[in-house]
C-alpha cells in the first residue's frame, strides 16, 4: 500500500484572515485547516505528518497565553518545526509566533502600519525575490518583533525594524503578501478589521490595491511557488 501524502497545516486565528493567494500556490496539496486558540492542549498532527505549516494572521498578541492558551502549543510546534526542517510560513501574527517561538522579543503596539507601503528587502530569498528591492506591499499590524537569534533579516521599513525573516525552513512575513483583492474586500467589510479605521484610510486601501496588486499579486504567486515546491518535495 502507498503511503499517505503528508498535509499542509494550517493554522487560522479568525474565520476572515484566510490563506488567499496560498491556496492558488498550494494547489495540488492536500491541506488541513485548524483554529485552536482556544484549546489549552490542541490535538495537533505530529511533524511526521505535515509536509509544511502555514500560520496566518489575528488581531491577538502572540504571547496572549492567558486568554488564547492555544498560542502555546502552535509556538512549540514552530520551534520544533525549525529544528526538524519542516518548510513553515508565518504571516503577521503567524510571524510574531514564529519569532516568539525561537526566542525573540515581541513588542506590543509598537507601531500602527495599516495600508499599503514599502519595504526594503535588505537579503536575497527566492520567495522574497520576485517582489523586487523595494516593493510595496499590504500592512496591517501594530506589533513588531525583534530578530530571532541566528536568523537572516530579509525586509525592514522605517517603522518595524523586521518585516521579513528567514530561520532555516521557516520564513516570516510581518506584510501579508498573501492577500488579492477579493481576500482584501472581504476585510474592508468586516467590522473587527475595519474598527478604528477613519473613512479615508479605507478610501486609500481600496484605491492603492487597484493599483498595486495587478503586479503585486503575480510576483507574490512566483515566490510562494518556491515555497510550495519545497513542501511538495516532503508530501511524498
């Protein structure tokens, strides 16, 4: 009998923060979709079974144990992914864990980012390369965190000292690389992202997405494609 395909999991923290343009990449991969922040002991598949980890994005701190005891449990795991080469992505939130988790500090409302602006990709990453040096992206986190020890700084801007990292198999994204326009409306009408934003802020997020994302979206697509090949290669 032929052994299984290992899946993707991936790790959700609320229903409107989904994988976007991850799906397109990750097609072809069968995919486990969880949401466990509420479970002190989440029955997680163990490593042998995954062929990656994708973690995504939430409006929690990621070392918000005390009401969302389940951060715990996916910072241990992205640890041990790092040290079984085990392909991980984290995404803002899922980023913050992943730093937390190699023993990076996390700094709470550091700095308000909500839009689209620039980053300086300062390292060369094939997932990061087709973005190009100084590509504008998405935003939207007021956390920041600092580099891992032993990590590789990939982007910075002014405002977040690390917006993109590399440790070993796993990579974080403060930006959300992963988003469309469709993922992108869908927020723009959900009130728990929206709240706190003036008119004119999402005036501008519908009106730069326009214009950034027929070009963003495709090069975001080639990096991911670098991602999905190495989680293929562990499928089986």
């Amino acid at each position: 009998m032929a052994a299984q395909q290992r899946s993707v999991l991936v790790l959700e923290h609320v229903p409107w923060e989904r994988p976007g343009l991850l799906l397109r990449a990750l097609r072809g991969l069968s995919r486990s979709t969880r949401i466990v922040l509420d479970e002190a002991e989440p029955d997680l598949p163990g490593l042998d079974e995954v062929a990656g980890i994708v973690v995504l994005g939430g409006p929690m701190a990621a070392d918000d144990d005390p009401r969302f005891p389940g951060l715990a449990t996916e910072r241990r795991l992205l640890a041990e992914a790092v040290d079984a080469d085990v392909p991980v992505l984290g995404v803002c939130l899922g980023m913050q864990l992943l730093a937390v988790a190699l023993g990076a500090t996390l700094h709470r409302d550091h700095t308000r980012e909500i839009g689209f602006g620039a980053v300086e990709v300062v390292a060369a990453d094939p997932v990061l390369a087709p973005l190009g040096p100084l590509p504008t992206v998405l935003h939207w986190h007021t956390d920041a965190v600092e580099l891992p020890a032993g990590a590789t700084l990939l982007a910075q801007s002014p405002g977040t000292p690390v917006q993109a990292f590399r440790a070993g198999p796993a990579l974080g994204l403060q930006f959300h690389a992963e988003v469309d326009l469709p993922l992108l409306d869908d927020w723009l009408r959900t009130p728990e992202m929206v709240a706190g934003l003036t008119e004119e802020e999402e005036r501008r997020l519908t009106r730069d997405a326009v214009q950034v994302l027929p070009t963003l979206v495709p090069a975001a697509l080639e990096g991911f494609g670098d991602l999905a090949e190495r989680m293929r290669a562990r499928a089986g």
